[in-house]
C-alpha cells in the first residue's frame, strides 16, 4: 500500500504533526508499505534541525529522523520554508525542499492520502 501524509500545523502548539508522525512512523515500518510525507503551511517548521524541547516532552526532529530512517521519503515546501525564513541548510538530514508539483505527483501516486 502506498500512503502519502500531509501535516499541515507547526510542530509544537498542537499536537495534530505529533500524532501524523506517530502514524507514519509506524505505518513506515510495515511491510509492504510505501510512504512518503510532505509537510507544508507551519508543518515546514517540522523539517528545521536544532530543536531543542524540555526534559521529557516529545521531540519532532527526533521522530521525523526515524521515519527518514525507515526509507520514508520525506519534502517539504520550498514556498512555505521561504515564508518561515527556513533555509535549506537548516533542513534535517533526509528531508529536502519540495514543491506543489512534486506534491501533485505523490498525491497520484498514493493509494491513501491522510492529511494532519
């Protein structure tokens, strides 16, 4: 099954990118799954390296690298980073600036879209 997820809200302040990634990531370690993710709006904020949260909180950097980890492809939109002042540099190891064309692509490409 092909699966494609799009999380739409900031990575902190709600937890709606929290549970996406929850589900990815779990989804991503099962067989026979494909899955790819495209985090837009404040979601781009997900894909930022250098997080820094309190003692015992969870940690969006953290459980996005380990659905990088588990062969998920992962973009982000190069439109809302430059909104959010958000560099490629910044990006996390595994994740990469993308765009709606490419988001048009996968949204094709899945079987399922589940949208966060």
């Amino acid at each position: 099954m092909k699966t494609l997820f799009i999380l739409n809200d900031a990575p902190y302040g709600s937890e709606r990118s929290y549970n996406g990634l929850r589900l990815a990531g779990s989804l991503s370690k099962a067989e026979d799954e494909e899955v790819k993710l495209f985090l837009i709006g404040d979601a781009a904020s997900c894909a930022k390296g250098g997080q820094k949260v309190p003692e015992g909180y969870y940690n969006i950097q953290l459980m996005l690298g380990r659905i990088v980890r588990n062969k998920a492809e992962v973009g982000v939109c190069g439109t809302c980073m430059d909104a959010r002042g958000i560099t490629d540099p910044e990006l996390l190891e595994g994740t990469y600036r993308g765009t709606l064309a490419e988001l048009t692509s996968w949204t094709q490409w899945a079987d399922k879209v589940i949208v966060f």
